[in-house]
C-alpha cells in the first residue's frame, strides 16, 4: 500500500474517505469518481503529499465552466444496459433542472450501418413517450395513467427528420423485416452522440426494494402489483402491448 485510494462520486460529494487500494487491487471507475495519488517530490517527505484527480467521461453537449459552452453538468451514472448508460445530470442553460440523461453506446456511426437500428431503438424508446403516453394531443391521454412513466423531455438522437408526423408509419418502415440498415444512408446523418433525456426520478429499484430488508408487508406488495396493473392497461391504450 503507498495511499493511492479510490471513491465514488456520491462518496466525494458527501466527502467521505478513500477506500485505500493495495498492489494489484482492481477497481471499475466511473464519471466523476476521484483517485487519491501519491506525489513522488524530492523535497521534504512530511504530511500529506497525496493529489486528488477527478474522473470526467466524455460525454455528450458536457457544459465547460471555463468557456461557458454545452448544455449538461453530467454528476453520476445511475445505471447502465447492453445498449445506453444513464447519468444523472444539470441543465445549465435549457431550464429543465436535474434530469436524467440516456446515451447511447453506439457512437461515430456512418450513415449507413446495421448499428443505426440501436440508434433507432432509443429513438423510439423515446417516442413512445413524446408521441404517446405523455402526449397531451392525443385522444387517449390520461394524466393518472401517464403519472405511471417516466416522462422523456427530449429527443437527441438525429431521427427527428427521418421520423415524419405518423409514429405507426414510422415503426412500420423501419421496423419492417425489409429494411436494410446495412444499406440505407442517413441524410442528414443521425446524431455522432445520440441520447436522450427523461425526467429524474429518485428513488429504489423495483428489484432493491422486493430483495432488500425490511421484507415488504402484503399491502405494500398489493400496492406495487395494483400499479403494475395500471401501466399495464394505460399502455394498452396505445397498443404497445
């Protein structure tokens, strides 16, 4: 052990120590994590000699505070997929507050290439919530059943111009076991860094809070399966499921 040390970005926000790391310790780094260093000097060995630097992932429209550019103060990852990660984040300049920012995996693409389907799939992932559940203008919103999601406020995935009016004509043309992703060209290209951004909601995984302790009570349980239920039928509405 020489002091190098790691923690978390919840952990340095709430100034919590280092976890000390010995010789051939492995640990996964996230946004905004802090490692402590030893600093190697020939001046004097007395005190505290370590350095703190701060892990920042190149993220999407990242706001710089020295050039008062981009949009996103990016502050945790809250979660992560085969397709996405999601982080936690600050609208500097758009008036949306804290949010939650979903970007893609799938970056750098060319304007023709199979991986666009995955761009397409947050794209659309974000429609159903824009066009659908959460959609005013249409006939069958439901302010109660669209309290049940979380709601997606922006679409930065480049579709916007590939999409047209019609959500179904659109599902239907490029979900079409026809279409050649390999082959069709994006013009104008989608986006280099797609994502998108949904209202932040805090709290527990479903999952954390069934497995963890104190065991949920059956009216907690009935509760959880009730609201399950009215998802359920407000997405049938829409006929998602």
């Amino acid at each position: 052990r020489n002091g190098t040390g790691v923690r978390t970005c919840r952990a340095a926000a709430s100034d919590r120590p280092f976890k000390e790391l010995a010789n051939g310790d492995e640990e996964v780094i996230q946004h905004r994590a802090q490692l402590i260093l030893p600093l190697r000097s020939k001046e004097s060995k007395q005190g505290d000699n370590r350095f703190i630097i701060t892990v920042v992932t190149v993220l999407p429209d990242a706001y710089d505070p020295w050039q008062k550019t981009g949009r996103w103060i990016y502050e945790e990852k809250l979660g992560e997929g085969g397709l996405a990660s999601v982080y936690r984040a600050h609208d500097m300049t758009g008036g949306l507050g804290q949010v939650a920012v979903k970007v893609s995996k799938f970056k750098d693409l060319p304007q023709a290439s199979n991986q666009n389907r995955h761009v397409y799939a947050l794209h659309r992932e974000a429609s159903w919530s824009l066009k659908r559940l959460h959609n005013v203008a249409d006939q069958r919103f439901c302010a109660e059943g669209s309290a049940l999601f979380a709601r997606y406020l922006e679409d930065h995935t480049g579709f916007g111009p590939h999409a047209g009016e019609d959500f179904d004509e659109e599902r239907q043309r490029f979900e079409a076991s026809t279409f050649d992703w390999s082959k069709f060209c994006f013009s104008p290209p989608l986006a280099q860094e797609p994502y998108v951004v949904i209202e932040l909601v805090d709290g527990r995984l479903l999952q954390a809070v069934i497995e963890g302790t104190p065991p949920l009570d059956a009216t907690e349980k009935r509760r959880i399966v009730q609201k399950c239920t009215e998802s359920l039928v407000y997405m049938s509405r829409f006929n998602a499921i």
